[in-house]
C-alpha cells in the first residue's frame, strides 16, 4: 500500500485503512440514477425522437448535440466551482454538489421522453425544438454535477491504485446494472404492448406509453439508489484549499524529509501537463466508442439487420450482461499485465466486433454473439481508462473535480459533434427510412468501432511511450528547490507505485 503524501486531499488519510464493502456499495450507487438516464439518453432518444415522434434526423441530432454541448460547458465550470466550494454546512463539498445535480435530474427528465405538452399535428419542428430544450439542458447541467462530484470522491474515499480499479470497477458495475434494468424494463413494456390487438413490429407513434413509463420509473428507481449513496457515504467536510488536520494517530516529529514538500496542482497547472492531454485524448476515444456505439445500435438493428422492434431491448441488455461480468476481472487482470496492456486487450475485443460486423451482411441469432463482443470490450476499455484518469490525478484530490470536467468536456462535445455530423450525412431525402439505411446504418457501426478504437491503440502508443507522470510541474519545483538533489515527486505526483505500475 503506498504512502499518503503529506498534502493529500481531505480524504486521503481515510483512504490508507481499506474501504468497507458497505461504504463501497453505497458509493456505487450514487451514479446510477445518472446510468439510468444516460442509458435513455444515448440508446433510444434518436429512435425516440425520429421513429416514435416523427421527427427529422437534422432535429434529433440537434437536440442531442445541444443536450452534449450544455453538459459539455457545465462540466469543466462545475468541476472548477465544486474544487472551490466548501459544501453546504456540515455537508461534503462532493456530496453538495451531487444532491444538486439530482433534485435537477429528477425534475427535468421526465419531460424529455413525453410528447410536447403543448404541441399538435401542424406544429413546426422549431418549435418542439425550443419546448425540449429547457428540460434538456437541466438535465444535462444536473447529470454533470452529479458525475463530476462522484468520480471526484474516488481518490479522495481511496489512495492506492488497486484500490481506484477496484472502487471504480464497483461504480461501472453499477453502470451496467442501470443498463440492464433499463433494457430488462424496455423489453418487459414491449411485450406487453405487442400483446394489444394493434401491435406492430416496428416502432411508431403506439409506442409513446412504453417510453413515457419507461423514464418515469427511471426517474423513481434513481431517486431511491441516490438516497442511499447520501446516507451511507461519508464524506469529511473541509473549508477549499485547507489542508486536513492532524489525526490523534498523527506523530508530531516526523522523519527526515528525503524531499521538499509536494505543493498542491491547481487548474492552471493541469493545463501545462503533457499527460493531462494524453489522458484527454484517450477518454474522448474511450467515451466515442461507448457512447456512439450505444446511441446506433438500435438504429443499426432495425434499419440494417430490420430485426423486430424486441431487439432494441434484448442486444443492449446482453451488451451490458458481458460488460457486468467483465468489469469484475477488471483488478486481477490489471494487476496481472497492468493498465495499458488491459486497455489493450479490450481495443482488440472491439476491433473483433468491428470486423465481424463489416463481414456479416446479414446476422440473425448471430448478433447476440457480436453483442457480447462490443460489451466486454467497451466495459474494459472505459474502466481502465477511468482508473488512469484517478492516476493522473493521483493525491492532487483538491483539484480533481476540475480533470474529471476537462475530461468530461471533450468527450461530451466530441459526442455531440460526432453524431450531429452522421445525422447530416443521412442520405434518406426525407424523414422516414430509405433503402440506402441499410448501408448507412451498417457503416456508421463499423466506424464508430473499428475507427475510433484505431485512434485510441494511436493514443495508447504514446502512453506507453510517455507514462502518465506529472513532468512539467515537478521540473519547475525542483528548480525552484534549489537543492540539486532531485524532487522525489518527479516521477509521479501520484506516489512511488505510479510510474512503473501505469504500464
């Protein structure tokens, strides 16, 4: 178990003794709300939006892209904000911000998966468009602060790094357990609608119920996992930039300092590290793989394979069943052949999927088989390069909320770009489906894949070349010390583990 450096975040010192399964599991469970609704968003409100309500492909992709671009801006702003303030009270400054976020979520959510309220038959598309995107953007300002305050508490709850995989292997478990409740519930409320005498194969305005009671049980299962991260979290309270105080424990001599003291990294200084873009630059791949996958399969399924409308529910859920079970072989097999050769693993599991899908045409029951393929492989990769997110921040807690936004950022709005820019390349003239669906659909999967995991292996090489380590930062303190014996803390803020165990 590494040291805690002195300066560590408020927090640090908690994690040196090794979290209980119990604080664990309440942990987890404070991002499954925002799963739930994230699994909404990105699988079905294209399909939503275009098969179901009938609009065109240019103001479904619009909303989404302006749902990604607001989550986008509010990310960074609030993981500046959430580092500085000092929470609510005796309340955490993490655990503040992650009740905001929520009451948002809860209240704006609902709307976005029912009819315009307002809205008739001759009804401009503008004007669904200026109705839809309030709620959006509350919802995409809530879902931020509540990601940002959680992924922020792991390096405070936690120190070592098996013990960040582990506790973000719990929260991602979570993750799939949020997806497969919601695709388990789809696939429920599709059977029972087919079961009406008016039952279709394909989606259409019959299907507005099933969708309107999917978000509000959403809605309700999220609040009840929200209230139970509040109260079996413990989060200590400290005023921003303070540093902890002395424990009883806490010897009052301490040994020679074999260094200077370690300052702490603001938001300023992350901007000059070399591995913050690195890092950045493999999430946003990461996060383009996942999300994008996700937000075409459904497309993919009933416009290129013209499969039923069940199967927009069944693959999904066999993706996250994989995902479930791979994400607990995330510690041993860091551990075995650590983070990059992992992440590495997981790249080739999607590159498999990518071909398959560009070789078979035509897949019937096969698909499952596929379906298994994209959803280890997208747990693996998003873990691993979480965990190395949680490394590059290291025992700069403090400012984490602001990597963990930059982060966020670039993906949110490499999302929203992405799949504004396919729904402008649609080559239906009009809003329904055309014959060149087929293709389209069939291609996007396969780019959306095998493409971005290509440039991912590219961004991978240079961490392997370059390892995650604080590089600027440390020269200049060094410099500054004067002492001509080098800065222990060169080779990572992180610890002594960090270096040679990021590989």
């Amino acid at each position: 178990m590494a040291e805690t450096p002195a300066g560590a975040g408020a927090g640090a010192g908690a994690g040196a003794a090794e979290l209980p399964l119990r604080a664990r599991l309440s942990f987890a469970a404070g991002h499954f709300l925002n799963d739930l609704c994230a699994s909404l968003w990105f699988t079905y409100l294209l399909l939503y939006l275009h098969a179901v309500l009938g609009y065109g492909h240019r103001l479904a992709g619009a909303l989404l892209l302006a749902g990604q671009a607001a989550d986008g801006l509010c990310t960074p702003l609030l993981g500046y904000e959430a580092d500085r303030s000092a929470g609510c009270g005796r309340y955490g400054r993490r655990k503040s911000w992650h009740l905001a976020g929520t009451t948002c979520v809860l209240v704006s959510f609902p709307f976005i998966f029912n009819p315009c309220l307002a809205c008739k038959e001759n009804t401009p598309q503008w004007a669904a468009f200026i109705y839809y995107l309030p709620f959006i953007i509350i919802f995409q300002f809530g879902w931020a602060a509540t990601q940002i305050s959680h992924l922020s508490l792991i390096p405070e709850l936690v120190t070592t790094e098996h013990e960040k995989v582990e506790l973000t292997a719990f929260r991602y478990a979570f993750t799939v357990m949020a997806n497969i409740t919601v695709y388990g519930l789809a696939w429920l409320l599709l059977n029972f609608q087919v079961d009406q005498p008016d039952r279709t194969e394909h989606l259409g305005i019959q299907d507005v119920p099933i969708f309107r009671d999917l978000s509000l049980i959403v809605v309700g299962l999220g609040a009840v996992f929200s209230l139970i991260f509040h109260l079996g979290t413990k989060e200590k309270p400290y005023p921003p930039g303070s540093l902890p105080q002395l424990e009883e424990s806490t010897p009052l001599l301490q040994k020679e300092p074999m260094s200077p003291p370690r300052p702490l990294l603001i938001w300023k200084d992350w901007l000059l590290e070399p591995a913050f873009y690195q890092v950045a630059v493999l999430y946003m791949s990461t996060r383009l793989i996942v999300n994008l996958s996700q937000t075409y399969i459904a497309m993919y399924l009933t416009n290129s394979l013209l499969l039923p409308k069940k199967y927009i529910a069944t693959i999904p859920l066999v993706m996250y069943i994989s995902g479930f079970l791979s994400s607990f072989l995330m510690k041993p097999v860091n551990k075995w052949i650590g983070r990059n050769l992992t992440y590495f693993v997981g790249i080739l599991v999607i590159l498999a999927f990518a071909s398959w899908v560009t070789l078979a045409r035509q897949m019937g029951a096969e698909i499952y088989g596929a379906a298994v393929l994209l959803g280890a492989g997208s747990a693996t990769i998003l873990v691993t390069s979480l965990s190395m997110t949680a490394d590059l921040i290291g025992t700069n807690t403090h400012s984490g909320a602001f990597v963990y936004g930059a982060m966020s950022f670039t993906d949110k709005m490499a999302n929203g770009l992405a799949v504004m820019a396919i729904q402008n390349l649609h080559p239906c003239p009009t809003e329904l489906c055309c014959p060149a669906c087929i293709s389209f659909y069939h291609w996007v999967m396969v780019l959306v894949t095998g493409g971005i995991a290509i440039a991912a292996i590219a961004s991978l090489c240079c961490i392997m070349v370059w390892p995650i380590r604080i590089r600027y930062h440390a020269v200049c303190l060094q410099g500054l010390s004067g002492a001509g014996t080098p800065y222990s803390g060169t080779e990572s803020v992180e610890g002594r583990s960090q270096h040679s165990a990021v590989n």
